[in-house]
C-alpha cells in the first residue's frame, strides 16, 4: 500500500475483522458482549468465551474486559471461527 502524506495509516477492508496497514494486515477477531448495570458496576460480559469483567462506567467495564480476553488468549489459541450466539429473550410470570 504507497503512502499518502496526510493520509490514515490504517485501512479498512471489506473484512470488519482486518485493518490494512503500510506494513502489513492485522487480523482481529470480534466477540459479542452484553453490558449490564448491577450495582454501582457495569459489567461486561463475552458471549463467545467465559470471560467477565466489571468497571465503574460502561467504557471502563468493555475496556476491562477487552484487557481480560486478551490476557485469556495468552494462554489459549484463538478460535478458528466462532458461530454468533443467539440472543432471545424469555417471559416468565410475574
């Protein structure tokens, strides 16, 4: 990729999960997280893997946890591909 000066370095690709830089590409892969309020915390939840974290705002909370999913991946290998998990809701009688 040439260089344009004033230009962004990163590059998005029809992929969502891969940025373009001048030097190469670097692939990401994306989980969904569900962010509930319990409490005085937030807490962030990844659908995908049993990972959890909490944060005192709802961007400390995704923030901690994206921290938590990468320090979970040092040790494990990251998936292949992962199906989205299916969100529903159910009712109960009250």
């Amino acid at each position: 990729m040439q260089g344009v000066r004033g230009s962004n370095p990163l590059t998005s690709t029809r992929d969502p999960g891969q940025l373009s830089l001048r030097a190469g590409t670097i692939t990401f892969m994306k989980f969904t997280v569900a962010v509930t309020h319990e409490g005085d915390l937030f807490v962030a939840k990844c659908l995908d893997v049993d990972v959890v974290s909490q944060g005192t705002n709802f961007e400390e909370a995704v923030a901690n946890l994206e921290e938590a999913l990468a320090l979970y991946f040092e040790d494990e290998k990251l998936p292949e591909s992962l199906e989205p998990p299916v969100i529903t809701t159910v009712l109960l009688p009250a």
